[in-house]
C-alpha cells in the first residue's frame, strides 16, 4: 500500500507486514496459553465460577474482542459503497475497453474463463476435502456463540432452499437501497449483496450509453471508491493489533483444535492456487501462446517475487510490465493495455480464494448450502475477483459480502484472518501470473498491425 510504502520509506518502524505478523503470532501464542490455563471466555462480568487468574484472563478477553470488532467494523462499513462504486466503475472502464475491439474483448474472454475454473477449482476442493468439518461438534457452537447473535436463525434461514429459478429473478432487486441495507448483515429479503452487484453492473452499462451525461457521476463514483479505499487503509493500519486480538479471542477460546481446522483450510486453499496457478495457466500458455510452462514460469518469474512479497497486484504492475517486455518480448501496447486493465479486473487467485474461504467457513459454522446458494457462492466470487482493489488484504470486505449473502456471520472472517496475510502473498502471485499468462495469450493471437491506435495504458501509479 502507498501509506505502508512511504513510512517505510521515511524509516517509520517495521513494515506494516511485518507489524501484522508479529501481531499474530503473539495473539496466537497469548490465546493457546490463556487456553490451557483454563480461560472461561465468559468475558468480564461472566457467570463463570471465577479465581483470581480466570477473571484477570477473562478481563483481557473481554476487551480484546472489540478491539477485533472495532478492525472488521472499518471494514464493514465501506462494504455496500465500495462494492458499488468498484463495479460500476469497472463496466464503465469496460465500456472503454469494448471501444479498443478485439483486443479488449478477447482480454476480457481470457478474464472470464480464468476466473471461472479458478473459482470452479476451489469450489470443488472444498466440497472434496471438507476441511471445515475436521471441528468438533463442541467447538463448532463456541463459534457460533461467539460470532454468530440469533445465528442459528440466520443459518436455518440459510437452510431453507431457494428454487434456482427464484434466485435468478431475485438477481435484479426490485428495491436496490433496501437491498443495500440488508446486505451486510444478510438480512435482505432477496438477493442482498448479489442484488447490489447486478444493479452497480446495470447502473455502469447505463452510463456507458451516456458518458457526457454521467461525466459527474462517475466522479462521484471514483471520490466514493476513493474514500472506500482510505478508509480500508485505516482498517490496515489497526490490522496488528486487531487481527492479533481476533486471533487471541479464537485460541484462548478453541486452543489447539482451530489450528489443525485452519492447517486443512491453508492446505485446501494451497493447493487450489497451485492448481490454477501450474496446470490451468500451463495449458492456457501451452494452447493459445504456443509457449512452453516451463520457459512461461522461468520468464516471469520475477514479477512472481515481487507479487509474494508485495501482496499487492497494483505495486506488482510496473514488475510486470518489465517482464513481459524484457523477458516475454511482447509489444508493450499490448501487454501494457491487458495488464493495467488486469490488475484489479482479472484476479483469479483472490475469486478462488474467496470461494474457498466462504465455503470453508460455511462448514466450519454447521451452515449446510443449497446447490442455489453455491451458485451464488460461484457468482459472487467471480465477480467479486473483479471488484477487488490490488491492494493487500484487498479481498477481505468482499469475502465477508458473499459469506453473509449465503447465511454465514460476516465476524466468523476472524477465525481465517490470522492466516490470511500469507495466503495473500500466494494468491497475489497467481492473480499476477495471470495477468501475465493473458498477455501473452492475446499478443500471440493478435496481428500487431491490427493494434488500435490510442489503446496506451494508463500512466502507472
Ligand atoms: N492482495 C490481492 C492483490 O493485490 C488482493 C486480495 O486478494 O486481497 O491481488
């Protein structure tokens, strides 16, 4: 992030990275030993029947927890402006790239099926591994007390099957604020989120079809996205210690039986990214680029680096653009266009995580979804792969959007976060990877003659 990168420039303490990470491994360690030394969790003022060392454990949990809380409301509470604003802006910017022709829509084909079997992949290992329901019972209704008020209402609504059909129609709201109202809690009564979704992608194709019109709006759009992303970084900012209390609440309540649930979720999620990441670009490189993985891989590996460590698509992007040039050779107009437009549109590791996350929290919180909810779970994290800002932990406030449209408490996002940052570096390196794969697809099958003129990237920031 900008914020992160100039305070470390001006030699203002430890990256913001190393912060998080420190922040979790002592939540942790500070949560397995409250654990064993028998913490009620009751919190303060609990009935439990108290010593002096339980009620002085129960105090620091008491006030840890809304201290998490407090991280994920800055969060929450960019959620439905954020999501608007991104998508919407995006068909316009589509609406832009459809002027560029082929090019353009033949990007915008690679994203789409790139971000489907990434999300596919995902989707499926869940179902295969269940690495949810490796819990125990016991366990499973801690969290649900601790996360979830009336949860049990919220999952036996989720539980009531929605005919496909329904859940088509209910795609277009017939009401859209009062879809934004309930779409963070997921109490709406249609579509919620998803609903959202399809009325900022319909407000954007509207506005394609007058952009002298819609000139200010879209400028209210971007100043709206803009102050969703400030307010994101505020999130981040408090990221060490509110994830590190989150973490702390989540051990000292679980001890070590939530971290062999959360060893199977990092395997599960590993191993989706690595399938997307080695086999599907593989084919997709082999197949339309004529190239082979392996000199594919060793070409861009540079930008691979630099997205594990950054964690971020959009500092990546200048990396990116070197590589394909100097390493891929490809004509810049053409890789310059795919990746600027790539580094916040196509980012298939973030949709596969997503689906990964939502259902993997789905199990551990005993919410059984129908196949109409799934679909849901498939739709919204395509989409929202391409709503994601390129930025570290640019994923989290849409992870937490599709898991309460499916009937999952947006506050169980705690129990993955103390994870998160290193399945962020992974997922970034395959978002980019992506981006770079597409690019080199597109260039193979474009003339160069045939390039259109003014399809200059945007300047990079
Ligand atoms: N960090 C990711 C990226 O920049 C976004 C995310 O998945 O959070 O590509």
């Amino acid at each position: 992030m900008t914020n992160e990168s100039s305070a470390e420039a001006q030699g203002r303490g430890l990256p913001l990275h190393t912060k998080i990470l420190i922040g979790l491994i002592v939540g942790i360690v500070a949560g397995l030993v409250a654990n064993m030394l028998g913490a009620t969790t009751k919190g303060a003022g609990g009935d439990a029947n108290n010593n002096g060392l339980h009620d002085w454990l129960d105090t620091i949990i008491y006030w840890a927890e809304p201290v998490g809380k407090i991280f994920l409301r800055l969060m929450f509470m960019v959620v439905v402006p954020m999501v608007f604003s991104a998508l919407a802006l995006a068909v316009v910017e589509i609406g832009d790239v459809r002027k560029l022709g082929r090019l353009g829509l033949k990007t915008l084909g690679f994203t789409a099926i790139l971000s489907s079997s990434a999300v596919l992949i995902g989707v499926g290992l869940v179902g295969i591994m269940r690495p949810g329901h490796s819990l125990g019972e016991g366990q499973r209704q801690k969290l649900l007390d601790q996360y979830a008020s009336g949860a049990n209402d919220k999952i036996n609504k989720a539980k009531e099957a929605k005919p496909v059909k329904d859940t088509l129609v209910d795609l277009l709201p017939e009401n859209p604020l009062q879809e934004m109202v309930g779409a963070v809690d997921g109490s709406s009564k249609g579509n919620g989120m998803l609903a959202v979704m399809v009325f900022a992608l319909i407000c954007g194709i509207a506005i394609t079809t007058k952009p002298e019109e819609t000139k200010t709006f879209v400028g209210w759009l971007e100043g709206l996205y803009e102050i969703a992303m400030a307010v994101i970084g505020f999130a981040m900012k408090l990221a060490p210690y509110g994830a590190g209390c989150l973490v702390f609440t989540l051990a000292a309540q679980l001890g070590f039986e939530i971290l062999k649930t959360l060893f199977w979720f990092v395997v599960t999620a590993l191993l989706g990214l690595s399938l997307q990441l080695f086999v599907v670009y593989s084919i997709v490189v082999m197949v339309f680029a004529r190239m082979s993985p392996w000199t594919f891989f060793s070409q861009v590996s540079e930008a691979m680096l630099v997205a594990f460590g950054t964690s971020s698509s959009s500092a990546t992007l200048p990396t990116a653009m070197k590589v394909a040039h100097d390493e891929l050779k490809l004509p810049p107009r053409v890789s310059n266009f795919v990746l600027t437009v790539g580094a916040t549109g196509n980012q298939n590791g973030t949709a596969l995580y997503e689906g990964v996350v939502v259902l993997f929290l789905a199990q551990v919180m005993g919410v059984e979804l129908t196949a109409s909810q799934q679909f849901t779970v498939v739709l919204m994290s395509i989409l929202a792969g391409v709503g994601t800002a390129g930025v570290p932990g640019g994923s989290l406030p849409l992870i937490v959007v599709v898991m309460q449209s499916v009937g999952v408490p947006g506050a169980a996002i705690g129990i993955v976060l103390g994870v998160d940052r290193i399945l962020d570096m992974c997922r970034t390196v395959v978002n980019v990877t992506g981006d770079l794969a597409i690019a080199a697809c597109v260039a193979k099958t474009e003339p160069v003659d045939m390039l259109i003129a003014g399809s200059e990237p945007a300047p990079v920031t």
